[in-house]
C-alpha cells in the first residue's frame, strides 16, 4: 500500500520512471484469455480463476470499457475491505495509467473512499463490505458495472449484496455485474451456486483460466512443477488444484475449523454441574468488534459455544455498553486483545465503566488454533448452529495461510479469532473429573481395598529397611 502511495506522489511531480507507451488500442494489452472475459456480451457473468491468472486487470480494462461507454455515471469494484481494494484494483490501475496516459485516468483519494476519474466524468468507486451491515452504503446510486472480488470469500451477505442491492441499482443503465475469484476450501455459498447453477441456481457464464495462459509470466509451468515436487502434490491434489488451476473441489483438510453438523452441533445445553462463561472479543472499528462467549462444567471436557456477533464502525463508548448488556446475559470472565487499538479500549471499559476486561492471551497462536482445532474435529466443542450461525458461514470460508501458520488473509476471520480468545481461556481450567468411588461390597470395592492394604504394607517395609541402614526417610 505505502508503494502506491509513493507511486502515486510520484506521478502527480513527475518523477515516476516512465514505461514506453504501447502503441494500438487499449485492448491490445489483453492476453487471450482476459479479452474473452471483457469482451464477453452477458449482463452477468463470472471469473473463476487459480491464483496470478490475471483476473485482476483483466478486471480492470472490463472497467474502462464500461466508464467509456457511460459519461458521468458510476461503476464500483468491491472487495472484503478498502485495503484489499488498494492491494489489487487500486495498484492494477496504476499499472495501466502508466501504460496508456492516453486514457486520462486520475486515481484520487475523497473522504476515504479510493476512486478513478475519467476524463468524461465516469468514475470507478473502490469500496469494502465485509458484512451485511457494510452492504448499506451501496444503496441510492445507480451502476454501470460493478465487479466483487474474491466473490468465494464473502459470507452470507453475499446474495443479499447481490439480489437486494446491486439488482435494482443497475437497472437504470442496464448495467453489468461480474464476480470473481478463487474457490474457497468447500464448494458451498452464492458464488459457487452461480459458477455451477447447484441447488437450481441459474448458472452464470463463466470465464476460466489459470497462470499458465498468462503470458506475462512464462516460467509458470516450471514453478508449478517445483512446487508440487516441493510440497509432495499430485496433480490431483485438492489444494493445487482450488489455488493454482481455479477448479471447485471439497478440501477439508485445508480447513482450519472443520465444522460437522452432526459432531458439532447441539440445541439445549447439559443439566447439572458448575457453569462457567467466557467471553472473547476482538476489537476493531473498520474491521468488525467480535463477541464469542464459551461455557465449560467442572469436570466435564465439552465446551459449548453459546452465541456470537460482530459490527463494525463502533466507537469505545458503544463497544462498553454492548459488551456490558453482553456480560449481563453471559456473566464470567470476558478477554480481549490488547493489541494496536485494543489496549486503550480494553483500560476505557475498566476504568470508565468498571468492566472488568482482562488482556488475551495471544502467545503461539499457531498451537492455540491446534487445540482448539482438535476440538473441532473430535467433537469436544459443541456449536449451536442458530446462534452460532456467523461464524459457521467464517469457518465454511476460512483456511491455513501459504506456510500452514495462521489464517488466510483473504478470509475475515475476527469471530474465529474472538473465540480462539475465549476457547483457550476455557481450556486452561479444565481439569479431568476423578474416577467414581466404588461401592462398598463390589468387586471393584474390594480390588482397591487389597490394593490400599498391599500400598501400606510395602510403604512400612520401605520405612523400615531405610532405618535399619540408617538411611533418612523421605516423605
């Protein structure tokens, strides 16, 4: 982000290296595989490609054929958050108005929101819109093409930013709207339904290609080999092939929380014992502030999971009265991170409004995830899946990262880290329930009773051997 920045700062004093301009038509700087996808007549259509294809400004030139053809109207890129848009859109468009100066595009920062100006008034809006409550700001405006990024790891409120909101705001035009992105770890949500027309979704016309038609980087077939040979991966191996051919393929091992309705879920909590609660949260303001709340019994090795929530855009204020009416419903131990902006939220809810927050625990977050992952899949933590629904949609979407360490940046996952806050808090204070005593008169009774008897007869004749060799006697 900081290099576009600098780029940009650059171009504006004219000290940025220039390229040579190519000669021709705009379109001429597409590869096959990109011109098919721009080119393409549908009003919906989608991109479903492996990792480096080019999707990106491909993405880009299918823009500026829109903002050509449409004077003074808008068209909007939206990716999960602002920065992804700086990352990918913003920095593909940099590439381009270095290339063709001849186009007239201004990239521009207004109040936050990063835009590409036209000549003739058109302008692309690059925006975020990670949850339902972020889908509202696209409403009111009229489109003439609107594009989501990375469509496979957006959560639920993917169909109803599609269906309820982007619909209506690009009939006046009669607009375009594409999707695009990667596969997710499970074939499963909006954007694999419209790719494949599974559970009788109409299918959209898809544009698939991977690296290895992308001209620009040659040596893809030979790093593809090294990195199969490196990794031990076949050809057919889930991962190489939803990462680097863009193909749909159920890899569960690539989930970091492997959820199973069966093994996982449950409706009404045990009877009987101690309950005890503990709320994670994860703070943030433009990323979403996070509440997880886990429940264990003394002596019992479950953990149930009773609710969650996030929203973002909450000021310190708000975030302490919800997290007080949360502790009122749910009250017990409540940690939060204290990392960045965390730490002075965390001291205003102690000492303003006498919350009694205590700091995370964050050390080796990899082994965390681990535990807390083996619980997962051995059934030990229990999800109610009304409650729980938001971050059984993230877990559905949520994978390792390159080196297998943390998280896939890509994916939001502020929920999982919330209760990965509040599931090693309840681990701590687990301890195994003892054995049940037997009763008197049983066969087991009597087994321990000539265990006791024996234990006591040796621990004498210990003692006494030690004194007659005059040796000290440790108890």
């Amino acid at each position: 982000m900081r290099h576009c920045y600098q780029a940009l700062d650059q171009i504006a004093h004219g000290t940025y290296p220039r390229r040579t301009v190519v000669s021709g038509n705009w379109r001429d700087d597409l590869f096959e595989a990109q011109l098919k996808f721009v080119a393409g007549s549908s009003k919906r259509r989608a991109a479903l490609c492996g990792r480096r294809a080019g999707k990106t400004e491909g993405t880009g030139y299918w823009f500026i054929e829109g903002g050509l053809e449409a004077p003074n109207e808008t068209s909007v890129f939206i990716a999960l958050s602002s920065g992804h848009c700086m990352r990918t859109l913003w920095t593909s468009l940099t590439r381009i108005i270095l290339r063709r100066p001849e186009l007239g595009l201004k990239l521009t920062q207004s109040r936050g929101d990063l835009i590409c100006r036209f000549p003739n008034g058109h302008q692309i809006w690059m925006a975020g819109a990670k949850n339902r409550a972020e889908i509202e700001k696209f409403r009111g405006n009229r489109y003439k093409r609107v594009a989501i990024d990375e469509a496979g790891s957006f959560g639920a409120h993917l169909e109803e930013l599609v269906e309820d909101v982007l619909e209506p705001a690009l009939m006046d035009l009669d607009g375009e709207l594409a999707l695009t992105g990667s596969p997710p770890v499970l074939p499963v949500g909006y954007f694999w339904e419209v790719t494949t027309g599974a559970n009788g979704r109409p299918q959209w016309p898809v544009s698939h290609w991977t690296v290895l038609e992308n001209p620009h980087i040659p040596h893809a077939a030979e790093y593809l080999r090294a990195k199969r040979e490196a990794n031990g991966w076949s050809e057919d191996h889930p991962r190489y092939r939803r990462e680097y051919l863009g193909e749909w393929v159920r890899d569960e091992g690539a989930m970091v929380f492997p959820y199973d309705g069966q093994r996982n879920a449950y409706w009404d909590l045990p009877t009987g014992g101690a309950w005890t609660n503990v709320t994670g949260m994860d703070l943030g303001f433009v990323d979403p502030t996070a509440w997880v709340t886990e429940s264990y019994r003394d002596g019992y090795s479950e953990v149930w999971m009773r609710k969650v929530y996030e929203e973002s855009g909450l000021i310190p204020s708000v975030v302490a009265v919800k997290t007080e009416a949360w502790l009122r419903d749910f009250p017990g131990r409540c940690v939060a991170d204290t990392g960045g902006q965390g730490k002075p939220i965390v001291e205003e809810m102690r000492r303003r409004y006498g919350l009694g927050v205590l700091p995370a625990d964050k050390k080796a977050k990899r082994a965390a995830i681990e535990v807390m992952r083996g619980d997962v899949l051995s059934g030990v933590l229990k999800l109610h899946p009304v409650e729980c629904a938001l971050i059984i949609d993230e877990w559905s979407r949520l994978q390792w990262d390159e080196g297998h360490e943390g998280f896939d940046e890509r994916c939001g996952a502020h929920l999982s880290d919330a209760a990965l806050y509040a599931h090693r808090d309840c681990r701590a204070r687990y301890r195994e329930p003892p054995p049940p005593k037997p009763l008197p008169g049983t066969d087991a009774w009597a087994r321990q009773e000539r265990d006791r008897i024996r234990a006591r007869i040796v621990a004498d004749q210990r003692r006494k051997s030690l004194a007659a060799m005059g040796r000290p006697i440790l108890r």
